[in-house]
C-alpha cells in the first residue's frame, strides 16, 4: 500500500485521495476497536456491547430513549444487549423519580471495570496519535470527523465547539 501523502489540497482533491482517506478511516478503526473486540470475545460480548458500556459509562443515567438516540439501533437490539448486561451484572437499570417509566442505566462495579479496560488502550493510543500529529492536526481531524457526521450526530458536540 502506497505511503500517505501529507499534502493534499482540499480544494482539488482526486478520486484516489477520497479512496486513500476510506482506507485510513478503515485501518484506523480496525487497528483501534482489535484489542477491545478481545477483550469483549472472552465476555462473549460484541461491538453493541462495548458502545453500551461506553455510553452509559459517560453518561451515568442516561435513559434507555436517550441511548437509543446516540446508538441509533432499533429498541429490539438494545433490549437484547442491554438485557444480557443487566443479567450478566455490568449495568443496572433504575426507574426514575420524575417519571416512574423511565429507566435510568448505570455501569455497576463490573460494568466499570470493564469500560476502564475497553477504554484505557483507546485513550493511549488516541493520545500517542494527538501528541505524535500535534495540536493543528487534532483540530484539523476533530473537523473531518464532524464533516464526516450527519447532522443530527454532530449535536453531541455542539457544547464543545466553542
């Protein structure tokens, strides 16, 4: 495979940069999610697993509607992973004060365990990356991502983007 090209002008960018940028987004999230897929296969836990576990693990009661809005899956798929990570003890459900139909989702101390191991790699090696590319880069692919985003999913970043 070729060597990526540093320089690349935006405004003229050919059908192989788009190809080559595909394949970095492709190699990148490969190389990214591997040791955690590990991790979660000896749980006989899968991707759907870790987003939950992340999720809930950054937003510590969240509603089951409001996860439904970042994942984006159908309620038949979450009820399935999250059923299987209540029963297994990784997350608890609470029904909530203000409206007792609510159900607010917690990691418990297993839940947490496993997020911080899911997360801890991703965190060094997304850090190695930022240090090795610089504070231009970062701010430069923290804009591809957002472009790359429908618009509905850049609204989870709103707050950030002052």
């Amino acid at each position: 495979m070729a060597e990526p090209k540093t320089l690349v002008n935006p405004l003229f960018l050919r059908d192989e940069d788009l190809r080559q940028g595909i394949e970095l987004l492709f190699f990148a999230y490969r190389d990214f999610t591997a040791r955690g897929d590990a991790i979660l296969a000896k749980q006989h836990f899968g991707r759907a697993h870790h987003r939950v576990i992340y999720f809930v693990g950054r937003h510590p009661g969240i509603t089951v509607s409001d996860l439904l809005g970042i994942l984006s899956i159908t309620k038949q798929s979450l009820s399935r992973v999250l059923s299987q990570l209540v029963r297994e003890d990784y997350i608890q459900q609470k029904t909530g004060t203000a409206d007792r139909r609510q159900r607010l989702l917690y990691l418990t101390e297993k839940g947490r365990t496993l997020e911080q191991e899911l997360t801890s790699e991703q965190q060094m090696r997304l850090a190695a990356a930022y240090k090795d590319a610089g504070a231009v880069a970062v701010e430069g692919f923290r804009k591809v991502m957002l472009g790359a985003m429908d618009p509905g999913s850049r609204r989870h970043f709103q707050s950030s983007d002052s």
